[in-house]
C-alpha cells in the first residue's frame, strides 16, 4: 500500500512539472520581443505581481513557516527565475518610461514582502501563526492569478466567440489547480494551498465550460497564443 507521504510527493512532482509547463508558456511571447527588439504594447504587470506571488509562497514553504512544503518551494523557486528572466527581456526593450515603471513596481513589491517578512520572523513565534499570516497573503496573490482570466471570459461571452481564449492553457491551469489540490487534501493537510486551489479548480473549470459551450455553436476558432495567462506555480 503506498503511503500518504509517498503519495503527497508524487502529486506534488507532477505539479510542479504542469507548474514548469505553465511558467515557461509565455516564452514564444517574450521570443517576440527579442526578435523584435521591441515591447510594443506588451505590459509587464502580471509578471511583476507573480513575482510577488512565487516569492510569498518560496517563503511560505520554508520549514521555519510551514514545515513538509519543500515542492512548493521547489517550483515557485524556478517560477520566479522565469519572472525574473522575463522582465529582465522587457526592461531591456523598453523604453525609459517602461523602465522606471517596472523598477518603481519592484522596489514596492520589495519593501512590502521585506516587511511581511521581518514581522513574520520578529513578531510571530511557531510555524502555526507563521503559517496563518503568510499563508493568508499567499492566498490572496494566488485567487487573484486564478480569477483574472474573468476579463477574458466576459470577452468570450460578449463577442460570442473563443477566439480570445488560450484552450490548452486554460487546461493546464485547471489541471494544475487540481493537482494542488489533492497534493493540499493529503496529509500533512494544507488548507492555504488548498483554498486558492480550490478556487483555481472552479476557475478553470468555468472557463473549460465556456469554451465547450460556444465551441460546439460554431465559435472554434482559438487565438494562436498572444492571449497569455500569467499562472501560478501554486
């Protein structure tokens, strides 16, 4: 019989190889603009506020926060390389404009997570309210990543079309929800990781449902892959 730790692990590495798939989906993207030599009308922003969500839950799986997390730390480590990588592409194409601005963003996304942390370690003693308040944070960061795809969804239910909706992606992000999932819902129970994956699950599968829905009335045609979902690698 295999053993819940055995378990946890296996759905965890899977996890973190649909993670890996997702975080490296925007390199054709970011191809471009090298090819190009420039951003045009690209917009960092969701790469910047996943860095803010990969370095939260690198933290978060620290065994001084949350003990037995190690393959969370694993794949939001090699997602924020991916970040880092990709916005150092875009500050290099950008303009002076396009550079303050990813800069400024960063210094802000720097304090914020160098306070969170110093209160964390200073203020909080044992991994259980440790675990509350990051975990709490990670959470918000990461439905915020599983819900932003509404603004395409509200795109395809107006023009009646799937055309502005990545199929593939929006299938590995629900698989990639639901593996975090059931890796959350083995012991150790997790329930931080359990509650923005739920909510990614819902997400994916909503979207999933649309897509079937106007696909089968005709709406087949996809976009190529300019429409890309920043994801999560938890």
């Amino acid at each position: 019989m295999v053993s819940a730790s055995i378990a946890r692990n296996v759905v965890g590495i899977i996890g973190n190889v649909i993670s890996f798939g997702l975080f490296f989906s925007p390199a054709p993207t970011f191809y471009k603009i090298i090819k190009n030599k420039d951003v045009e009308e690209f917009k960092p922003d969701p790469y910047i506020a996943t860095v803010l969500n990969c370095a939260f839950w690198v933290f978060y799986g620290l065994p001084f926060v949350h003990p037995n997390s190690l393959l969370v730390v694993t794949i939001n480590g090699v997602g924020l390389g991916f970040e880092f990588v990709y916005l150092t592409i875009f500050y290099i194409y950008a303009n002076n404009k396009g550079r303050k601005k990813l800069l400024l963003y960063l210094l802000i996304e720097a304090i914020f997570f160098a306070v969170i942390v110093l209160i964390t370690m200073l203020v909080l003693h044992g991994t259980t309210k440790r675990s509350l308040v990051v975990g709490i944070i990670c959470d918000i960061f990461n439905i915020m990543m599983y819900v932003s795809p509404l603004t395409v969804m509200a795109k395809v239910i107006k023009t009646k079309s799937v055309k502005y909706m990545p199929f593939w992606l929006s299938v590995a992000n629900f698989l990639n929800g639901l593996c975090w999932t059931t890796y959350a819902l083995i012991h150790p129970f997790d329930i931080y990781v359990l509650i923005s994956n739920g909510v990614g699950v819902i997400s994916g599968l909503v979207q999933l449902i649309l897509y079937a829905y106007f696909w089968c009335r005709g709406e087949n045609i996809s976009d190529g892959g300019d429409n890309v979902q920043n994801p999560t690698g938890v």
